[in-house]
C-alpha cells in the first residue's frame, strides 16, 4: 500500500475520493477502530479455519456419497446434493475473503477489491447461493410435507423431471433475488487517512484499500431488509411445515394403540424423522439469527436516526459481525453432520464410501507391491 505523509495527504491523493479524517482521535482509538483485536483474531485464524475445513470436507463427501452409492441417488437427495453445493461455494468465497484479506492487511481491517467486477462477483457468490440454499430448502420441506401428509398426491407428481425443475427454478430464484442485494457492493471506493500526529502510528499507509461500497445510498440500508426477508419467511413456512409433520407422524403411529405399542420400527422411524426436521431447523435459525437481526438492527438504526434500535458500540459490532458471519458459515458446515447423526440411513452410506475407499487404496498399495517385487 502506497505512503504520504499527513500534511499533503488531502491535496496529494484523495481528490475526489472517500476521505477520512482521524487526526483527532487518540491512538487507542485509531487501533480500537482499524486494527484487529485478540477477540477478532482468534475468530478469524481458529475458528473460521475449524468451520471451513470441516465443511469442505463434509459438503465433498456428502456429494461423493450420492454421485458413488446407487441407493443415495433419490429425489431428495437430489435438493440436499444442490445444497451441498451452495454451502461448498458459500465456504471457499467466505474462506477467500476473510482469510485471504487477514493475511494480506493484518494488522489493519482492510479489504482488497481493485475493480467494479471483483466486488460484484464476489457479492454475487455469496447471495446466489444463500437464496438458492433458501429455496432448496422451502422445497425440501415442501416435499417431506406431501410425502408424510399427502401421500397420494406426492407419488403422482413426484417425479425426476420435476425435480430437476424445481431444483433450476431455485437456483433462478438466487440470482434474481440476488441482484436486489448485490448493488450494496458493486462501486469500489478507495479510502484515504488523515491519522494522528503519533511517532506509534507515523508507519501506517495513508492510503488504505478499496472497499466495496453501494452504487447508490438507497441500497446501504434496503439491502439490509431485503436480505432478511427470505430468512424470515423460510423460518416461519419451515416451523409450520415441521410442526405439521412431526403432528402426522404422531396421528399415524397413535391411531391404532394397541398396534403402535408392539410396533418399535414405526416409532423409531417417527423419532428419526422428527429429529431430523426438528434439528434441522433449529440450526437453520440459530446459525442464521444473529446475522439477520443484526443486519436489521443496523437499518432500524440508521432509518431512524439512531433513535430506535440498539446502539452497539463499534468495536463490540465489529465482532459480532465476524461471529455472526461465522455462525452462517457453520451453518454450511453442519448439514451433513445432521444428516449423519440423526438419520442411521446417511450414517451408513458415509461408512459405506469411506470403507470402499479404504479397501481400494489398500488393493492398489498391495498391486504396487506386488509390481515392484516382479
């Protein structure tokens, strides 16, 4: 990063650009603001590095599990492999952008993004994929629900050729609601310092980095809102829905008493579903809530001239913005942990492929022995 010094900073370079003028702050509050603190830190190289390796490597061996087993190639499967898929993308964008800008600004909270472009793809993998997450798992709700509550209606319409249109419907879907968000990062803004006269701060560049900041004001805060607004309503369909379906289980299981308390396969089977959908969406809103809410807090408060709303000081907001992104992270990182832990189905297709490959990489090592000894 380029070096002026303060005094010709404002003439020299930052004509007509954003520019920020800190020379009255203290040195404690110049490094309370840009630099990282030990909280950030650690979010930042222990736990985001923990989410992300598990998650890569769940999401890839979710997907190996279906494209390699013939019996996990079902119709649901099918929503839950394009999930795995979103939460791939979501992790390696997110794992580029906070690990990759750490270690190129550290100590400073910086970011990086020299073009238009740079900003608007980056913007665009991280919304087309959590809409498209958003709607595969409307969809996927929707279907448990016809196939326990309707099940008639759901093996006439149940189908390949349905499924495959409603899996490109979603992904349509996150795109186009996308675009509603992605103008809040497509201008790049190129941010210049004025820092305090300090011999402890007299190294720091007065030119920072690009920021990705909106094409239009409007954008800062409706972007805020209308990124909440599919999280709201997936939380409230998915709580209907389950309720529902944990309802019928019940109904099926109960309606004939006598059959249901010899009958331990149907009610484990209910108690598997139940868990299932239960945990399921728990995770969902857990890991998604403090992001939203925030975010809808920070439009509240600046829709109201911070007149309603909670002020949260802006170190304190800083990382709960690093934590709440990185419960959406481990959000990417838990679906096939679930899938695993409360259904004993997944659980043995997972042994399964880790066992044939476990067998296949022993068979190749003894054929190369084998070679080497003739």
């Amino acid at each position: 990063m380029e070096s002026y010094s303060n005094s010709s900073l404002d003439d020299l370079i930052c004509r007509g650009e954003s520019f920020r003028n800190e020379s009255t702050l203290s040195e404690e509050a110049v490094i309370e603001m840009y630099f990282y603190s030990t909280t950030d830190r650690y979010i930042i190289t222990v736990f985001y590095p923990t989410l992300l390796t598990f998650g890569l490597f769940g999401n890839l061996a979710f997907l190996a599990v279906v494209a390699k087993i013939p019996s996990m190639r079902t119709l649901t499967n099918a929503y839950l492999a394009n999930l795995a898929i979103c939460d791939t993308v979501y992790i390696i964008t997110q794992g580029n952008d906070i690990l990759g800008d750490y270690l190129r600004h550290a100590p400073l909270n910086t970011k990086s993004h020299k073009t238009n472009l740079a900003c608007i793809m980056k913007a665009s993998s991280l919304y087309v994929t959590i809409f498209t997450s958003v709607c595969l798992l409307l969809i996927t709700t929707t279907e448990r629900y016809l196939a326990i509550c309707r099940p008639l209606q759901y093996r006439f319409v149940a189908t390949k050729e349905r499924t495959v249109k409603l899996i490109i419907i979603s992904w349509v879907l996150g795109v186009l609601y996308s675009g509603l968000i992605v103008p809040r990062w497509g201008r790049v803004t190129l941010v210049c310092v004025l820092w305090p006269d300090s011999d402890r701060l007299s190294d720091l560049p007065s030119r920072l980095s690009f920021f990705c900041s909106p094409i239009h004001p409007f954008f800062a805060t409706f972007s805020l809102v209308a990124q909440a607004v599919p999280f709201i309503i997936a939380t409230i369909f998915n709580t209907i829905m389950f309720s529902r379906i944990v309802k019928r289980l019940h109904e099926r299981i109960t309606g004939d008493i006598e059959a249901a308390r010899f009958n331990k396969n149907a009610l484990k089977s209910r108690n598997h579903v139940a868990r299932l959908l239960i945990v399921t969406n728990v995770v969902f809103f857990l890991c998604w809530a403090p992001y939203f809410f925030t975010s809808l807090n920070i439009a509240i408060l600046e829709l109201s001239d911070y007149r309603i709303g909670i002020n949260i000081p802006y170190n304190e907001l800083v990382t709960l913005l690093w934590f709440a992104r990185g419960m959406t992270v481990a959000n990417a990182t838990t679906n096939p942990l679930i899938y695993s832990v409360t259904n004993p189905r997944y659980r043995h297709a997972f042994l399964q492929l880790f066992s044939r490959s476990c067998t296949s990489a022993g068979q190749k090592k003894n054929s190369n022995t084998t070679v080497s000894k003739l």
